[in-house]
C-alpha cells in the first residue's frame, strides 16, 4: 500500500496513538494515506472504531511481530 506519512507510536498506550494520528491527519491533504505503528494491543480495536467515529476512512491493520500497522485515509 501507498503511504504518505508514517507516524511511529511505539511505546505509547491509549490514548495517546489516537490523539498523535488526530493530529497527524489534521496537517494532511485529503486523499493522502497514513501509516500508523504502534504496539499498544488496544490499538487494533481502537483505530477502526475512532475512523467509525470521526469519517476518516480506516484501509487496513497488519500485524507484524509485536508490531501494528493501521493504515488511514484523510477525508
């Protein structure tokens, strides 16, 4: 998949990975694409429900290791 950005929130629990991706999609154009890592287990749930929640459009979540990628679409 075709990234725009990605935002490294290893090491940072709930919320704080949502509130940096809020923040990180809010300087991005619409259309463009951010990946976002974090090891936070919650993360996997939280990200599509915060996108369900605001209209961004949530593209996928990949498991690598201890490591999850979700991937974002800006509205």
């Amino acid at each position: 998949m075709k990234t725009d950005k990605t935002l490294d929130c290893t090491g940072l629990f709930c919320p704080v990975p949502i509130v940096k991706t809020k923040l990180e999609l809010e300087k991005m154009k619409s259309g463009e694409v951010l990946e976002i890592l974090a090891d936070d287990p919650g993360f996997e749930k939280d990200l599509p429900a915060w996108c369900t929640t605001t209209g961004e459009k949530f593209m996928e979540m990949k498991k690598e290791g201890k490591i999850f990628k979700g991937y974002v679409m800006k509205k």
